[in-house]
C-alpha cells in the first residue's frame, strides 16, 4: 500500500477570503502566536486559472460591426482546429480543486470553534455574493446611460451578456458551500469512496443523457462534476494526493477525455465561450471531470517546482500583492475588456483580424498590453467591495439560511443567463441576490411594547 502524504494545514479562499497557508508536516495546533507557511502551490494555481481566464476572454471573440451596425461576436473556436485551444483554456477544475482545500480547512476550523453549519454557510454566502452587487449595480446603471446617451443596444448587450457570463461560477459555487459539510463528513469516513461516486454518477448521467436522449438530465452533472473536481481538493489537504496518487489522475484522466472525446458523443470543445450549445460546460460533461483529473495530478506533480519558484523573494512579493484581488480581477475584468473592444471595433472600425494569423497573434497581446493597466487599478478600487457590510452578520437560523441559499443561487444564475444589461431580468436577479443577502443576517427582534403605550 501507498504511504500517503502527511496532511498538510492549507487556508486559502478563492473568493479571496484569506492567502493561503500550509504546513507539510503532520497538522497541529499551532502556537498562538504563530503563523504557518503559505501553500504557494494554490496560490500560483489560481493566479494561472485567472490570468488564462482573462486572456481567452479578450483574445477568442471575433468582433465585427454589421453594416446595419450590429456587433458580430463569433469565437476564434469555430475556426479549423479552434477546439485544441480549449484543451489548454479550460482550467477552472482548478479552482473549485483550490476551492476544496478552502472549504475543508474553513469548515474545520468552523466546527473546532463550535460554529453551526448554518453560520458558516451564511458567511461563506455572503463573502460569495455581496461582490456581485456593486458589479451588477455598476454594470446595469452603466448600460442604461450608454444607451440613453445614443449608444446602439445591441452591443451594449453583447458586452452585457459576457460580463453575466463569468457569474456561472458562483452560481454553481452556492451549491459547493451548502454541500461542504456533507462532503467532509463523508470524505473523513469514506475517504477515496467519495470522489469515486461522484464520477460513477457523472457515468450515470451522461450514459442517460446521450442513449434515452434526456437532455435535462445532463445538468444533474453540474453537481457530480463539480463536487467531484472539489473533493479532490478536501483529499490533497488530508494528504491522501501523493505522487502515486497524481501520477494516476493524469494518465488515467488523460486516456479517459482523448477515448471519450475521439470515440464518444461528445464535442471536442472543452469550453462554453460563444459555444455552450455544443460545449463539455453547460452542461458539464465526463470529459470535463476527466480533463479535471489530468490538471490536478500534473500540477501535483509538479508543485515543488512551483513551490520552489513561488518562494522566491519576488514572485513571493508578487503573490502576495495579486492574489487577495483575484477574484476581484474575475468579477470585473469584463468591463475594460467591453470598453476597449467597443473603443477599437465601433470607435475605430477596426474588427477582428483572422484567427489563427499572425495578424491575430499581434491584436491578442496588443490588447492585453493595454488591458493590463487597466484592470488591475480597477480591481484595486474594487476590491474593497470584497467584505460584506456589518449589517450582514450573525446567526440567521436555519430556515432563513436555505432560503437564502436558493436565492443567491437563482439570482446569480438568472444574471449568467440575462447578462447584467436592461430590462427586467437583470433587475430581477439583483434583486433575488439583495434579498437573499439579507437573509443572511441574524432577523431583528423588536423590543416588546407594554400594553397601554
């Protein structure tokens, strides 16, 4: 038998709670006026996955203004071998692995403390979802005034819609918080059971999904998937991830998505960008969970190398400055990104050149050399918006915590799918996430009025 890695005491967010720790020596009580060493390791994978993110989203839209003045979004994907780039530019399995490693250390230290679930769902909601407010806010009063002030509507919306679309993320993340404790405590008793159900129900869904024609019923995978991806990260901080263990996600991972993908029903593209019709995201699909596989145990194998670079005094510095705004940089990245683009496509007539040319090659970095300065002052501003206002505290109670669950989860799904633009429906989604919000927060009591005042 394997002798597994010693567990290791690992605090990171990916909401940017708090940067991340580890300890690779067996996990203790540190003294109380100790701090333990950062895990750079997930540090450097959620700065990987949030640059790439922004990057694809920039550097795969094609652009073009109609001659009625309509903007044209196609994706560099649709070109001959388009698809092979997704193979690369999906790597949020990543995030909600790092993702796993926060929610278990965040849940034990809840449940040392005494901490209900039911308090620990309604902070972890509320530092998920209060973000989004000021972005929806932003981007909602922002498309009203360009249209009201003689902007066309359609591309206002097209540059709507793509900011709405990042919010999937947290929309499926509601559902990762709500499930932690069930999943911790079957983890400590079942240990490699737990992931090996979740792909056995992935194999269900997909196997009735593609022979019966269910096409509903492949969203059921958006749990079995996700989770799935999530408790490989509640199993690398127990230490149960060696280099065994990794060697084996990648190669089994590897020869599972090429067959699945070459010989199976499913699309070659491992994305949803301008493709979710025919896409392994929505809804994700048994590649995707293996693409997962092989992206955990490569950087597995590979994190005393990352471990070895990120502790270097600079890239150190640099860590420690850019990861405590990266969700941040998640959130609002597609503003400049829209402003930008419509600034180049309808300001100066300028679309699009074609993909897969060294003319395409030249726009991608020009833009990121002028979206850089640009997003990384605005998520510096924003950032602030990162903790939720005092108002937002206390014990909820139980009941008022699972109504907010569902709240936040359909108002932020609503806003993946309207996008953050005009209309009712983005208000409407708003809305569902203020009042989900605030019922997070511990119910005011109202003092008793003697009789006869």
């Amino acid at each position: 038998m394997t002798k597994e890695r010693p567990p290791m005491t690992v605090t990171v967010d990916p909401v940017g709670d708090r940067p991340p720790t580890s300890s690779a020596a067996p996990a203790v009580e540190p003294a109380a006026h100790s701090k333990p060493a950062r895990d750079r390791f997930l540090d450097v994978l959620r700065l990987f996955v949030m640059a790439l993110v922004v990057v694809q989203h920039w550097w795969l839209p094609v652009l073009s203004v109609q001659t009625q003045g309509e903007l044209a979004a196609g994706s560099v994907l649709s070109s001959d071998g388009g698809f092979a780039l997704t193979w690369i530019s999906q790597v949020m399995p990543l995030i909600f692995f790092v993702g796993g490693a926060a929610n278990l250390i965040s849940w034990r230290a809840a449940s040392k403390r005494g901490v209900p679930a039911r308090i620990w769902w309604a902070k972890r909601l509320r530092r998920l979802a209060w973000p989004v407010v000021p972005l929806a806010v932003v981007w909602i009063l922002a498309c009203h005034l360009a249209v009201l002030g003689g902007a066309p509507a359609q591309p206002v919306l097209v540059g709507a819609g793509a900011a709405g679309m990042v919010l999937w993320f947290l929309a499926v993340y509601v559902l990762v918080v709500m499930a932690t404790p069930l999943l911790v405590a079957a983890q400590e008793r079942f240990g490699w059971w737990v992931p090996a159900a979740l792909l056995a129900g992935a194999v269900v869904v997909d196997t009735v999904r593609f022979n019966f024609g269910v096409e509903w019923f492949g969203y059921l995978n958006i749990a079995f998937v996700w989770l799935g991806v999530h408790q490989l990260g509640l199993r690398y901080v127990t230490g149960a991830i060696g280099r065994p263990h990794a060697l084996g996600l990648a190669a089994t991972g590897a020869v599972a998505a090429l067959a699945l993908a070459a010989f199976g029903p499913y699309s070659l593209n491992m994305t949803g960008v301008f493709a979710a019709e025919t896409s392994n995201v929505a809804p994700p699909t048994l590649v995707l969970a293996a693409l997962g596989a092989v992206q955990i145990g490569v950087a597995v194998l590979l994190r005393d190398l990352i471990v070895a670079w990120s502790n270097r005094p600079g890239p150190a510095r640099m860590l420690d400055r850019v990861c405590p705004q990266l969700m941040t940089v998640y959130l609002w990245h597609m503003l400049p990104i829209s402003v930008v683009a419509g600034v180049v496509v309808f300001g100066l007539g300028i679309d699009t050149p074609e993909p897969m040319t060294g003319l395409w090659l030249l726009w991608g970095v020009l833009g990121l050399v002028v979206l850089v300065p640009l997003i990384l002052p605005l998520a510096h501003w924003a950032v602030r918006f990162e903790e939720p206002p005092r108002v937002l505290s206390g014990d909820p109670g139980l009941p008022r915590v699972l109504i907010a669950a569902a709240l936040l989860g359909g108002g932020l799904l609503t806003l993946t799918v309207t996008g953050l633009g005009f209309g009712s429906a983005p208000v409407f989604g708003l809305s569902a996430i203020v009042v989900g919000l605030l019922l997070t927060a511990a119910p005011r009591r109202r003092a008793r009025v003697p009789l006869g005042v």
